[in-house]
C-alpha cells in the first residue's frame, strides 16, 4: 500500500511566527499562521487540510459502497467543516460535519443513508478520526 509524505516548518515563536507545509507531491504547498488557524485571516491550517482530507476520502468511499452493492453513482459530492475548539488547557478538533449529495441512479434513500452511515464509520480517514464527532447528512438528488 501507499505511504504519503508532508513536511512542516515553523519559524519565530506562536504568536508572531509562520508556518509553511509542503506534500511530497508538491501541489499541496502552503503557508499558515496562527491568524489563520484560530481567526479569520487570510491562509490555510492543518483542519482545513483534514477537512479536504475527509470530503476526498469520504466521496471516494461512498462511490465505492454504491457501486459494490450494484448501484453506482454518477456523482458524489462532499463539503467538510472542520472545528478546533478550546478544550480544558488546549486545543482539540471537536467536530468534522459532512454534508454529501450525490446522484445514484436506481437507488433509493433508504439504501442510500444507509451506504452514507457505513461508509462514515469504515472510510480510512473517518477511522484515523475515530476521536471526532464526525457529523453526517446525505442528500439522494434526483
């Protein structure tokens, strides 16, 4: 199996430093502060990372549940919100919310949240984010 790789530096004390992060690949290469991470200011962070992490995953995944069970999509579309809160004397992510649509000709909604639930439970990234409250609703469009 795959084994990905990232980097990450972090220059300058926590208020006033800068961070950058690289994949291996290259096409994920950016620059966070902690301005970005826990305001508004412009850049990425590491829960944006995770949220496109779980709705890639967790699209992949679905698509896959659907067409095992003989009723493929022809789309499936995931928005992912990441949330880090204060927690105790630190910083926790406290909730992953998925909000999934997809086309699935030939199914109905029943079999289709069902697929939706179980695939939140057995993606591999929802597994790696076994501590998080992860969040689901799925809509079956027509």
């Amino acid at each position: 199996m795959a084994t990905r790789k990232a980097s990450a530096t972090w220059e300058g004390g926590l208020r006033g430093g800068t961070g950058s992060f690289r994949g291996e690949s290259g096409v994920i290469d950016a620059k966070y502060t902690v301005g970005s991470r826990f305001a508004d200011e412009g850049g990425t962070n590491p829960e944006e990372l995770l949220a496109a992490a779980e709705a890639a995953c967790f699209s992949m995944a679905l698509a896959g549940a659907l067409e095992r069970a003989g009723t493929p999509a022809t789309r499936v579309h995931t928005d992912a919100a990441c949330t880090v809160e204060k927690v105790e004397d630190g910083f926790k992510i406290t909730t992953m919310r998925l909000n999934v649509r997809a086309q699935v000709p030939g199914v109905d909604d029943a079999t289709f949240q069902k697929a939706a639930r179980e695939t939140k439970t057995t993606c591999p990234v929802s597994k790696a984010l076994a501590g998080v409250d992860i969040q689901l609703q799925a809509v079956l469009e027509s």
